[in-house]
C-alpha cells in the first residue's frame, strides 16, 4: 500500500499549508478542547467564516452549497494539516460534522436554503439533542414526547449531556411521536430553534471546572411540522445517519499521546522504570495499530466508498488510552499532580486538564460497551445480544 500524497493531493496539502501559515500559529503541543467563553466563541466564528470565504470549510460540499465540491482525500489532508496549528475548531464540529449532514439527507429545499449556508459561514451554530437521563447509550429508550396540534408539534421533556447547548442556535431533536410501538418505530426528528419560548438550557458544571455540556428542558414547544427531518415514524433511521457521523467525528481524541509521555518521562527521569518502558511501548503499538486502521479509512474514501462501523475502533482506543496516559503523568508528578493551573504544571497542566474530561470521552459518541457491541456484531460479524423487548410497545416496557 502507498501511504505516499498523489501529484495533485500534495498540490492541494501544500496549497492548505500555506493558508493555515497565514493565518494561524503552529500548536505549541497538545492542547485540551478551546473553551466556549465569548472571546473564545466569537475567534472561532471568525476562523469558521474565513475557511468559508476561501473554501476550505467542508472541502466535500458541493459549491452551491458553499463547499469546495472537493474528494474525500482533500477533506482527510486538511484535517491532518488544520490539526497541527491553533485552529478554533470546537463550537462547529457537531453542528457541520452532524447536524447540517443530516438536515442535508432529509431536509427539504427550505431547510437546505435557509441553514446550510448560515452554519457553513459561521453565523449559526448547531447541537445534538438526543440523550435523556433515563436514555443514554439507549437512544431508542428516550422519554421526550411530541404531541401533534394542528400544524404544529408540541414537546415536553428534557435532553441532558448536550454540548455546546447554551451558545447554539439551532439543534436537531429526536422525540417520540408514537408510544404504542416498538422503541426503534416511534421516533422522529425536528429542527429546534434554540432560542424559542419554553427552551431552558441550564449548564452543567463539571468537576474539570468546564461547562461544556449541558440539561436541556422542553416545556411546551412548539415546532411546526414543516421543520420535521423524515417521516413521522422514521425518526431512528434519521438518527442512525447523524450517529454514524457521530462516531467517525469523534473517533480521535485531542490530547497528550505517547510522544507527549515520553518526552516528559525523559525530562522527569522515569524512562529508566522498566514498568513504565511497558506500558509506554504498549501505547505505541496501539497507536500504531490505529493509524493503521485510518488508513483503512482513507482508503476507503479514496474509492468512493463510505466508512462503515470500523470507525468504533479509534474511539476505544485513544479515549482509553489518554485517559490511561494522562494519570500516568500525573502519579509521575507524585503530589504535585493535584495541580491544575497552567502557569504551574509541565505542558501548561495538559495531563491534569485532559484526564478530568477524558472519562467524558469514553461515553460521548456511545459507551465503550456499545461501541464494542458495535464492533463485535457489524464488523466481527457475531452473534446479536440478546433484546428481550425488540419487538414490545414503549408504553409496555418496565421502567425505574
């Protein structure tokens, strides 16, 4: 296999080099996820309309969309090369990498008209709204109602875990329509305004001092039935094609890797510990392993095809692994591992930082367990577990 650029892909990495040149700086190291504060929040839209403006956002878009009507390797070179500078990517991954790909796949017209360009420029900026408290990993099992009166919809429930919820502007939303069938068969999917009456979004406050995610309470909503994505019913199938996004969007995992580790643990001195050299020589192979496995993905791509439920693999891997690695470090730094302020700490507090949300990762996209489900039985080709209440109506299903 050549892992080498063809003529014009490193015609094209060359021409995103140089751009990236200037108008960002080069990564210091790695770094945790930019925070939402309104600075951070305004840099990234500017980031998000300059990419727009000179068609480096969405390289595979068709140009009446605002893309670059690019192939799926130039999308794979840029997102090589964006990720080595100081790129304030954060706020639009869920909405361009999930949401509007959806609302593309089962919106009409006025829907593609009216968003599409709005979230690609960024001047809008989109969420995900699909785990409840009694639902997450289970997305079929959620609770939030939508009740039909007239030509609208009328939502009542709440949404928790939502990232990004209280600076987005829009959201797709999965509710249950129908509680007398099967979970999977009741479902639907609307676009939300998030700014609408009866929309309270309350942020939750996480031991990493960040407020990333957020609850999300529905009281009384109403949405047209215009700004329903598929039919009435279909709303898993819908959902199924924002998760597979989901999952390939996240499989990575921004944060300190075996490079990182080692060159502390050579500066800190611990590279002579024989159980250290172990466990650093295990995340290399895996690393490895990984990048291997991407590659499989970018082939894929080149040929035209579409990425299927391998992509599960990467998300165990380095969500583990970084978790793995980041308390490594900090049992290396002894006591004064419980120090997490930048100016203080090796690395700006890059392990402190990452391992207090890293445990988020591993559940963000779907459990480590879903995920291996996913892996055993649509790549592996095993057996199904075993689902006592496939075919049995919601409102029959025990709950508490």
């Amino acid at each position: 296999m050549d892992f080498n650029d063809t003529p014009e892909e490193a015609a094209f990495r060359a021409e995103a080099r140089a751009f990236l040149e200037k108008h960002l700086e080069l990564k210091s190291g790695a770094r945790p996820r930019p925070g939402s504060g309104a600075t951070a929040l305004q840099r990234a839209k500017d980031w998000q309309k300059t990419k727009a403006e000179n068609k480096f956002a969405q390289i595979t878009w068709p140009k009446e969309w605002g893309g670059r009507g690019g192939t799926s390797m130039q999308a794979v070179i840029w997102g090589q090369e964006e990720s080595k500078f100081d790129a304030p990517t954060g706020p639009f991954a869920i909405g361009l990498g999930m949401c509007i790909p959806t609302v593309i796949a089962f919106g009409s017209d006025e829907h593609k008209s009216r968003y599409v360009e709005k979230a690609l420029m960024g001047e809008e900026i989109w969420c995900q709204l699909f785990s409840e408290p009694s639902a997450g990993s289970d997305v079929a099992g959620l609770k939030t109602r939508a009740v039909k009166d007239g030509d609208d919809w009328v939502i009542n429930g709440q949404k928790v875990w939502t990232s990004g919820a209280h600076y987005s502007d829009y959201g797709i939303l999965l509710v249950r329509t129908d509680p007398k069938v099967p979970k999977h068969k009741g479902l639907t999917m609307f676009i939300v305004n998030m700014k609408q009456a009866g929309v309270e979004v309350r942020p939750i406050h996480q031991a990493s001092g960040g407020r990333e995610f957020n609850e999300v309470y529905f009281t009384d909503v109403r949405i047209p039935d215009k700004d329903r994505l598929g039919d009435v019913g279909a709303g898993w199938k819908v959902a199924l094609v924002t998760l597979m996004n989901e999952r390939l969007a996240v499989g990575g995992s921004p944060g300190p890797d075996w490079g990182e580790i080692m060159d502390y643990a050579r500066d800190h001195g611990s590279l002579s510990d024989q159980a250290f050299r172990e466990k650093l020589a295990d995340w290399y192979v895996a690393a490895q392993g990984y990048k291997l496995t991407k590659f499989r993905t970018q082939t894929a791509l080149s040929r035209g095809q579409t990425p299927g439920p391998e992509n599960s693999i990467g998300k165990i891997i380095t969500a583990n692994h970084l978790q793995d690695i980041c308390n490594s470090a900090i049992e290396m730094q002894d006591h004064y591992g419980i120090i997490n302020e930048q100016d203080r700490m090796p690395g700006d507090a890059i392990f402190q930082q990452s391992f207090m949300w890293a445990p988020g990762l591993r559940i963000a996209g779907g459990t480590d367990e879903i995920l291996k489900n996913i892996i055993a039985e649509r790549v592996l080709g095993l057996p199904q577990d075993v689902r006592v209440d496939k075919d049995l109506p919601f409102d029959q299903m025990k709950s508490g």
